[in-house]
C-alpha cells in the first residue's frame, strides 16, 4: 500500500522581540517619567491593603472593564511619560493655542489584542486609521490605531489616540491634542521595539537621565525629571533647580522596619556640577526637602515624621536624600488627597 507524503509540521509562531519596555520610550523631548513595576512591587503581601486604601477594588474593576480587561496590578512593567507639544506650524487663524503635553504609557503584561482594539474603538469618538506595520499571528503583529476623543481639558480642540500593540506583550497609548506635531513619542517607539533606530536614544540612555538611573539603582518605582530647567520650574527647590540637571526619586520596600509597620524606602537625588559647594548646596537641599514635608500634604501623608532619616549623602555631581516613611500613613493621606482625581483616571 502506497503512502502519501507526510504533512507538514506548522511551524510554531516565534513571538516578537522587543527590548526592555524603559528602552522604548524616546529621550528627545521628555519631561516626566515614571517607571514602576506593579507585579514585582506588589509581591510584598504587606503592600496589598495599602494598595487598597488608595484604590479601591471597584476602580480597578471600572478600569479592567474600560481597557480590554487590563488590570494595572497584573503588569510586568508600566511606564508614564510626559513630553513637550511640538505643534505643527500650521494653524488657522484664531485657532487656540494649546501647550498641553504629550502623554506617553507603555505597558508590558499578557494582553488580549482584540479585547484591547474593542475597547479603544469604544472609548474614541472616531477611529481615523488601522495600520498592521508589521503582519504575523497573534504573538508577533504590530498593529497601530489612530482615533480622536473630546479633550479632557476647557481647550476646545479634540484629542488625538494612538494605541500600539506589539504582539501580546506590550501596549503602548499615546494622546495629544489636535495640531500637535504628527508623529509623537509612540511612533518612536514602534521603530526602537522594531530595532530601526540608531542613532536615537531611549530615555534612561540618554543624558541626564542616564546618571539619575545610575545614581538611584533599581527600584520598582522611580520617577525622573530631566534638565535642564527653566522659567517658573527653575525656582522649584528653593532656586536649587536653576543648577541641576535632573532629579531622580526610588522607592522600595523598606529593607528594616519597625515591628508592626509596613515601611517604604525613600531616596531623592538631585544631580548637578556641585563640585566645592556639594556640601553647602546639600544641606540647603535638605533643608527645603525637610520644609516641604511640613507643609499640608507632607503632614497629611505623615512624611514630616519619618522612620528614619532623613540622610544626606554628598558627592560633586550628586546630592542624595534617604529616609523610611511609614507606608500607611503615605497611602491614607494619598487617598485623601487624590481620591477624586484617581476616580477619575480609573474611569477614562
């Protein structure tokens, strides 16, 4: 009896490579950036109920429902960056100007890509472009969304959304006002994910940045301002930022705490060409960061009565700060302080 040939083995789908989701958001322009680590942060089971007090369990269930069943809690990775508006020249005329940032997110978990395109089609007013850049199975397209949404703030203008989805692995969202330059931070993104740029640099690569990260170490969250600063943000800190380059802020479970308090470790850095004045210019550093705490939302968050610290340590390009603040104190002032708004970006 003849036997036909043997079929074919499918070859299983390869998923995308990417980098480091820091690594795909683009220095040129950065003016904020958050990066934290929800997953890793939250394996601390003492971090659990603090996580609760800021956000309760029905804002994460609005969100999730709102975001093609997203849960902020269950990513590897999550990255907040703001950038400067570079408008297109183009303008009417009596349209109004807009300064609003440009916001980045990219996010890295297990994603559901039909849910997450479902859910952007509900949220825009208008979905203006579907773009495959890069065509594969569910593991390894690059699929790109364009749509408009009204703006969230008293400018008349609508919103431009982009949302990026690199496989199944990571996310990223882009919004910007209308008449912003065209192509924003997430395209810039899409071509580091898809190792097209070379001679770009991702945020933390590129001075100053890349010695706030050095100075800082890993942490699961770290927010990073860069220089260098001008105007009203150069009077920030007593003054002190007209010098510096950048500022740099980690916190971690506290490595020692007392018996019956859930402690977070706190480290600001301040970096600069201190050089002679290190000294002098970090303890005036701490005595405006020590002021601060006193004040309303320092008192209310229980950061004028630290653990312990803070500790100054000094060094010709790097000023740091060190303290351990009791976490729950920090979470119910938080949760005063911002439930409102909170609710309101859980919704959006």
């Amino acid at each position: 009896m003849a036997c036909g040939p043997t079929p074919a083995t499918p070859k299983a789908e390869v998923p995308i490579e990417l980098p480091r989701t820091l690594d795909l958001a683009p220095a040129a322009g950065l003016t904020t950036l958050v990066e934290a680590h929800p997953r890793a942060l939250l394996a601390h089971a003492e971090l659990l109920p603090l996580v609760a007090t800021v956000l309760p369990e029905e804002q994460f269930q609005v969100f999730e429902k709102r975001h093609g069943g997203v849960d902020p809690r269950q990513l590897e990775d999550l990255v907040v960056a703001s950038y400067r508006s570079s408008r297109t020249p183009e303008r009417s005329e009596g349209s109004v100007a807009n300064d609003e940032p440009i916001t980045l997110v990219l996010a890295r978990g297990d994603f559901d890509p039909a849910r997450l395109e479902r859910a952007f089609g509900e949220r825009t007013t208008r979905v203006s472009g579907r773009f495959v850049d890069r065509p594969g199975g569910p593991l390894s397209t690059v699929l790109r969304l364009e749509g408009t949404s009204p703006s969230a703030t008293a400018n008349p203008t609508e919103e431009h959304d982009e949302l990026l989805l690199l496989g199944r692995q990571v996310v990223g969202y882009e919004t910007r006002t209308e008449g912003a330059a065209r192509v924003g931070p997430l395209r810039v993104s899409e071509l580091f994910a898809l190792r097209k740029l070379q001679r770009a640099r991702p945020a933390l690569a590129a001075a100053p940045l890349d010695a706030a990260s050095r100075a800082l170490g890993d942490a699961p969250v770290r927010v990073f301002f860069p220089g260098p600063f001008e105007g009203e943000t150069a009077k920030g800190l007593g003054g002190l930022l007209r010098a510096a380059t950048a500022v740099g802020i980690a916190v971690r479970p506290a490595a020692a705490s007392p018996p019956g308090v859930t402690a977070l470790d706190v480290a600001i850095v301040l970096l600069g060409a201190w050089n002679e004045d290190a000294q002098r210019t970090g303890e005036r550093f701490a005595a405006i960061v020590s002021s601060m705490t006193r004040e309303d939302l320092g008192r209310l968050c229980g950061l004028h009565e630290p653990i312990r610290g803070p500790d100054l340590r000094v060094g010709p390009q790097v000023l740091t700060l060190e303290a351990t603040i009791d976490a729950r104190k920090l979470a119910s002032g938080a949760h005063a302080a911002t439930a409102s708004q909170i609710g309101d970006i859980m919704k959006d």
